[in-house]
C-alpha cells in the first residue's frame, strides 16, 4: 500500500527529561537535560536534528523509543500517527513499523551471526541478500558474528537491519560514522529513497554538510532544546535566512566558513539560566531575554528567540 505522503507521523510536544542522580555526598536531585522541546515529522520527508556534542539529540531518540534507564523521568507529549506512543506501543511498533538504527554498533548481539540479525523475525534471506549488495556487504559477511566486523561494516549491518522492512518511522541516531564519503552519502540518499516512498525519517547526525543534500528540514538544538526549525534551502542560502542566532554561529563554524569560533560555552544542565539558555552568549541579549521564551513561527520555519525577525 502506497503511503500517505504528507501525514504527521511523530509529534513530541513540550518534551521534559530528567535524570535522578546523587550529587554531593548522599543527596539526590534530577538533572534536566531535555526542556520543553517540540519536534514533528511527517510522511515523505526527513528531519535533520543538529547540534553540539552534549545538547540531548540522542536522548530525544531514546525517549521517543522508551529506551531511557529506569532512573529517567519524562514529561510531555509524544504520538506516533496520532496515538500516544507509550511503552506498549513501542514494543508492537519497534522493529516494525518503527525502526531505530542506534549510535552504538554495541546494540549488535555478539552471539548471533549478523545475516540473521538483519533478517530477524520478518525478513528473507532474499531481503538480507540485496541489502547487504547495497551496502557493499560481501556474502560472506552474513556468517560473521559482530567481533570480526569493521566498525564501518558494524554500521551498515544496523542500517540493513533498519531497513530490512518497509518502516513508517525510521530514527537514525548518528548513522554514518566509520563510513567513507561516497558510503555516507549512498546510505543517506536510501533513507532519501525511504522518505520518497512515504516514510518519516529522523536523521540526528554531526555531518550537518551531508544533511543538506537529502533532508527537508533542520532542526538545531542546543542545550537541551531546539531553538529552531527551518526548510534546508534557508541553512544553504547561508546564515541571512536563518532566525536564531545560535543557527547563524552553528554556520560560521563549518569548515566552508572558516571555523569561525563562537565564544563561551554550552550551558550545564545543572546550571541553567533563565530564559533563553543562549543568551551569555548571544550579542542581541537584552532584558527581554530574560522572560520564557516560546517556539513561534517566523518567515516560513520555527524560532525560539524573541528578537527573531
């Protein structure tokens, strides 16, 4: 059946997540690490989350899949197709109409041969056989257990295993490190390929340049929030069509533009300040930014800045 191009597919509203963790000595506090955070994806397209190291990408992925430790706490919204996505869902869903290719080749398991790790419960040998093809994966390779592995076949073993179905949602956190350019970029252009046929895809990567050739839109985030979404013709325009001044300086530091250094550092999460949490850094910081600051809609994309025109 052909997909509904244009359906929302996954929605996380006004997201919050907290780890309970010792501090000093034996007292106990939550550190929230993700805040109020607000991200969609429909059918037919991908979604780019980019950011520093250290901003929540990955734990927005692992919440949406239920997969954080039992000392997270989480507060919000999540649906997928318009159902809440609780950790019932996720179980019918993972593995089916939902597919997670994780950061860590470690989700492999080491005692099983990998031909029938990808082909798992509803995949042929036939499937198994034209993926790996596709990833450039030798026939062989089907009969190796996770040790004799590369790490950059490690990866293209958890991408084959995503891909092995017809997925509605795909989550793809990090999926090219280990792989060479043309690698990257073939693996990308399929989940391209995915997304034309109808499929969602949320793609959080570092290699924001290779983003720009397949995704739809962008989202930045930075200290445990996204500050802004935009189409991904504004980030190639270059910074002038962006909205957020974090955007701006994420651009300036590419190596196309220098490297050009952003001073100060991304806020501790325990540590936060009020407001807006770019704002010790932002030139254009005033009294106003000192308020709650809401996600509005700005010539076409998403901003959380107040002097954002």
């Amino acid at each position: 059946m052909e997909k509904e191009k244009g359906r929302n597919i996954l929605k996380v509203e006004d997201l919050v997540v907290a780890f309970s963790m010792y501090q000093r000595g034996f007292k106990k506090g939550d550190l929230e690490v993700i805040h109020s955070l607000s991200l969609d994806v429909n059918a037919g397209e991908i979604v780019a989350v980019v950011g520093s190291s250290g901003s929540g990408k990955s734990v927005l992925a692992h919440a949406v899949l239920n997969l954080l430790p039992g000392n997270a706490r989480t507060a919000g919204k999540i649906t997928y197709k318009g159902e809440v996505l609780d950790a019932k869902k996720c179980r019918e869903h993972l593995g089916k109409e939902i597919s997670f290719i994780p950061q860590s080749v470690d989700y492999l398991d080491p005692l099983m041969k990998v031909g029938k790790q990808v082909i798992g419960v509803r995949g042929t040998k036939e499937r198994q056989e034209e993926i790996f093809q596709r990833y450039q994966l030798a026939p062989e390779t089907a009969e190796k257990y996770p040790f004799q592995l590369s790490g950059g076949m490690a990866r293209r073993v958890l991408i084959s295993a995503a891909v092995m179905g017809n997925p509605d949602l795909i989550i793809a956190d990090e999926p090219t490190p280990g792989l060479n350019v043309e690698m990257a970029m073939e693996t990308l252009q399929h989940f391209r390929q995915l997304a034309d046929d109808g499929a969602a895809v949320l793609m959080i990567t570092h290699d924001i340049d290779l983003a720009f050739h397949v995704a739809d839109r962008i989202a930045v985030f930075y200290a445990g929030t996204v500050v802004e979404v935009a189409p991904t013709e504004d980030f190639i325009k270059g910074k002038e069509a962006l909205r957020h001044p974090y955007s701006r300086a994420f651009i300036d530091a590419l190596p196309q533009n220098e490297f050009k250094p952003l001073p100060g550092t991304q806020p501790y999460a325990g540590n936060l300040p009020k407001g807006c949490l770019f704002a010790d850094r932002c030139p254009h910081r005033d009294g106003a930014c000192a308020s709650d600051i809401e996600m509005r809609e700005v010539r076409g994309g998403k901003v959380r800045c107040v002097h954002a025109e």
